[in-house]
C-alpha cells in the first residue's frame, strides 16, 4: 500500500473539521490536539508491519466496530452540512450513506482515491492561501491580530445579527453581557437566572420573532435546529472573555495533564491499529507531505476564523468556521466559490477515507459486502443519537487502540488475544463508567473520556506476562502491523 | 523481529515531539504563553517546528528502503 492510501484512513473530515473549530473557539486542548492529529498517523507510517499472527478475533472486532465510530463522526459532519445549507440534518446523513456504501465498491476506486486525497488536501488550502494573499494577512499575523482583541463580539456582518443562524447542536450559551435575542423559530427555551443565591429556571414558549431579554450571567439552553438573532457589537455568548483568553485558554492547568496525554494516547493508539504500514521508497514521502498539508489547513482555518469571525464557532457546527469563513472574509462574491471548493475538498476526504476504511474493515474482517453495507448502516443509525462528533470518534480511534496494540506486542496469536481481551474489558468499563456512576470522581472523569489511556497498557502488560510465562514473548520486538 | 534501530529512533523522537506540547502548555509558570513575535510560543512549536520537524523525520525514515 503506497503511503499516501495510508494516509487515508486517518484524514477523515471529523477530525479535520474538529481540529477548525476547536482553535477557532480557543478551547484549551486544540494546540495538543493539532499536533497529535499530525504525530499520530506519522508514527504509524514509521511504525514497521505486523506480522500475520498479530490478528486475532477480539482485534478484528474492535476495528469493525472502531471503522463503525468513524463513519458515524463523519456522518455527524454531513448533518452539519445539511443544516448549515438549511436542509435537515438526516439527508446529509443519508447522502453521505449513500455515497459511502457506493463509492467503495466502484472499480478503481482505489486506484483513484489516492491521488483524490492530495488534491482535496491541496483544494483544502487553497481558499486558505486566497484569503491570507487577499487579506494580506500571515497566519501568524492573523494570530496575532485575534488574540490582541479586547473582547470577542458579533461583527455588523455576521450572519447571526443580520438573518441569523441555526444551531447544529444544542448548546447552552452563558451571557458575559445583557443582550436581546431574537427567536426566529418557534419553541420553548430555558433560561437558567443567576442573579440570586439561588439560580431560577424559566421556560418561555415563544413564537418566531420574539425577543428574550438576557442579563449577564444568564444561561440560555437551546436545542438543536433552532435559529437565533442576536444584537451587533454585543459579546459573543460562550465565546472567550477577550483576545488574550483565546490565545492562552485561562483553563490551561497541569490538572489538564492526564486528558491531554489521554487524547495523544488515543490518537497514537487508534492511528497504529488503523493506519496501514506503507511500502517504503521515495513516492512515500507524499503520505507525511499530505497529512502536514490537511493538518495545517485545519488549524489555518481555525485561526483566520478566530481572528476574522469570533461568531463561527457559537452554533457548534463542525463546519461553520470552514463554510463561512471565505464569504466573511472576502465577501460573497469572491468567498462563496472558495467556500464551495472547500466543500467539494471535503466531501473528496469522506470519499477517499470511507474507500480506505472498507479496506481496513475488509482486511481485518473479511470483505463480504454485507459488512460493509452493516457497517454503514449502523453508522447512520448512531448519527440519531445527540452524540458529540468528537467524543464518538473518540471512542472508535480508543477501542482500536485497545484492542489492536496489545496483539502487536504479543508473541504469539493466543498471547495477542488475551492483551485484546484484557484491554477491550478495560476500556469498555471505564467508557461506560459515567453511565453506571454519574457522580463519579472528578480524578477518573479523563480515564472515562479517554479510556485508551489505561486499556492499552494493561492489554500490553496482560500480553507480556502472559509472553514471559509461556516463553512465547520477545522482549525487542515491539509495534508491528499490517 | 527487533525492531531496526532507524525507525525505533524515529518513533522516540516523534513521541517526544508530541508530548512536548502538553508538557509545554500545562507547565507552571506557563512558558507556553510566551510571545515570540507576536505569537505565543506554545503555537510556534505545535504549528509550525513540531509539525515540519516530525514530517521531516519520516520522510527520512520511509524513503530509506534499507530498513
């Protein structure tokens, strides 16, 4: 398998659209994150292959169901589209359903998916590239012109202060300042007052083009779909108190350690179950060209649309920042087909990951097309459930890591199954941890986010012991793959 | 099979490379939120030092067909 094939399987538009609005938003792990999408699948890539005896049952499950996770974040981003583009959210389900059940099974599609990657890679960039030239702003000035603001507000031009927005996904919006919000579509909204010792909880049922007056410290939930005006010049709710708050995220502490080392054993893990090692030559320096190239588009994205649109990120639509950037910065003229291209580079990313990861799932699960169709389908079907995008993609990349990378420290089929065993046990208690125990410690709280974190070492210490024990180990071997 | 000593070292100094980010971000005092020309230190190395220096260590590793 050539490198940039590889590649693939990890530059799924979830992550890529994640990585955008978490810098966009100034959340503080988006710096880590970033580059753990980028180290991650390059460890893979050095990593050396596995050997046949590395699979084993447990293992070929875990992919199946980590393929399955995959499709259902992406999914969720197709959703975003369809709202975005004020359709519903399920026919950009079903669209990318629809397409990821076809294109696979077309002839040459593999063929093709390779060189489809680094020109959506490149198609990714380019608006990027246009609005730096157009602008004549650096990323690194765009930087540091977003984190010089003294405060985060909704701009005159903003979508959400002119027609207003929908949100992609509920959200509670916490109110810095007093604002008036215009509802443009019918429901109840909850407002929770926090003005007295005790917080107050209203329910208003209003009507479209009713207005609800927020004082500051007011929480307002909203569900998903509704559309929301708010004031011009007003601070974003939600939104970091200031320019400087973005940029240096207050709520960095050394209490973030174990969920950052978490999420860079998750990505590390989920890459090396996932990502296929590549033939080796010359031509394979286009795989790490590519996935720096989608990587810095990603954060380029998250950054220009800090500095030019606070406001994107407020909806919570993955997409929002690489949608609507262009037609903000450089208007609609020039912006809407920059953003249509951006698209386009999107929907060619799903095509040639869903490609790669039939392949993944075909090698570790058999290439019966009735998995696939399965495996889809069960996607599309988790895409109902008020999920968020990147804790599902989460939970696919850690339960492959779980379960794939102890069988890669193994000696043997049988030792790999017992390190999968132990590892998938692992991470499906501390997974299912907040559901069983809601009122558990705070401590545990990252192990239960990133599970992979304690699965994957005790599935390798289950698989060395049980290595030293039978004599079947090898103390240098050490992370091989197909 | 060991693993060859080229891509074992590889693979260190990547690992290296990505923990230096939350180590660099969490630590106190902060020495992330340093600003070197305008931008903070943190976001200098996780996008743009960490990233060319990781890429380029691949390369070197996968278009060595020796190993």
């Amino acid at each position: 398998m050539t490198a940039l094939a590889a590649a693939a399987v990890w530059l799924q538009p979830v992550l890529l659209a994640t990585l955008a609005l978490r810098v966009a938003a100034g959340d503080a792990d988006a710096p880590w994150l970033a580059l753990g999408a980028l180290i991650a699948p390059l460890v893979a890539l050095v990593a050396p292959p596995r050997r046949a005896s590395a699979s084993n049952p447990v293992a070929a499950a875990a992919t199946a169901a980590a393929v399955t996770l995959v499709l259902a974040a992406d999914f969720m981003v197709a959703a975003d589209a369809a709202t975005l583009l004020g359709a519903a959210p399920w026919l950009g389900v079903a669209l990318a359903a629809a397409l990821s059940l076809l294109v696979p099974l077309l002839p040459g599609a593999r063929r093709v998916s390779a060189p489809a990657l680094a020109i959506a890679a490149g198609a990714l960039l380019l608006p990027l590239v246009s609005v730096a030239l157009t602008t004549g702003t650096a990323p690194w000035t765009a930087w540091s012109r977003g984190g010089l603001r003294p405060s985060l507000t909704f701009p005159e031009t903003s979508g959400w202060v002119r027609d207003g927005e929908r949100f992609a996904r509920p959200a509670r919006l916490t109110f810095a300042e007093g604002q008036r919000v215009t509802t443009l579509t019918a429901g109840v909204y909850r407002v929770v007052e926090r003005d007295a010792a005790e917080p107050t909880v209203r329910e208003w049922r209003l009507a479209a083009g009713e207005t609800l007056t927020l004082r500051p410290g007011d929480e307002l939930s909203v569900e998903a779909g509704a559309r929301l005006r708010f004031e011009a010049g007003r601070r974003v709710p939600g939104a970091p108190a200031s320019g400087i708050a973005w940029a240096d995220a207050p709520a960095r502490s050394p209490s973030m350690l174990p969920a950052a080392f978490g999420a860079l054993a998750t990505l590390v893990g989920g890459a090396l179950a996932l990502v296929p090692a590549p033939r080796r030559g010359p031509p394979a320096a286009a795989g790490p060209l590519v996935l720096l190239a989608a990587t810095a588009a990603a954060v380029g994205w998250g950054v220009y649309a800090a500095a030019t649109a606070p406001d994107l990120a407020l909806g919570g639509s993955l997409l929002a920042p690489i949608l609507s950037l262009p037609l903000r910065a450089l208007g609609p003229r020039t912006g809407a087909p920059l953003a249509v291209l951006a698209l386009v580079a999107l929907v060619a990313l799903l095509l040639t990951a869903v490609v790669a990861l039939r392949a993944r799932l075909a090698a570790a699960a058999g290439s019966a097309p009735t998995r696939w169709a399965a495996a889809v389908s069960l996607a599309a079907a988790l895409t109902a459930a008020p999920l968020d995008p990147w804790r599902v993609l989460a939970l696919g990349l850690g339960v492959a890591a779980a379960a794939g990378t102890p069988s890669l420290v193994a000696g043997g089929r049988a030792v790999g199954l017992v390190g999968s065993i132990v590892g998938v046990a692992v991470f499906v208690a501390l997974a299912a941890m907040p559901s069983v125990d809601p009122a558990m410690g705070s401590w545990l709280e990252p192990l239960a986010r990133y599970p992979a974190l304690v699965a994957m070492p005790l599935g390798w210490a289950a698989a060395r012991a049980l290595s030293a024990m039978t004599g079947r180990g090898d103390a240098t071997q050490s992370i091989v793959r197909k | 099979m060991s693993v060859p000593r080229g891509r074992r070292t590889a693979i260190a100094v990547l690992l290296v490379l990505l923990a230096g980010a939350p180590l660099l971000a969490l630590a106190p005092a902060a020495p992330g939120a340093v600003r070197v020309a305008g931008v903070s230190l943190l976001w200098w190395y996780t996008g743009l030092v960490a990233p060319l220096l990781a890429t380029a260590i691949t390369i070197a590793v996968l278009v060595r067909r020796g190993e």
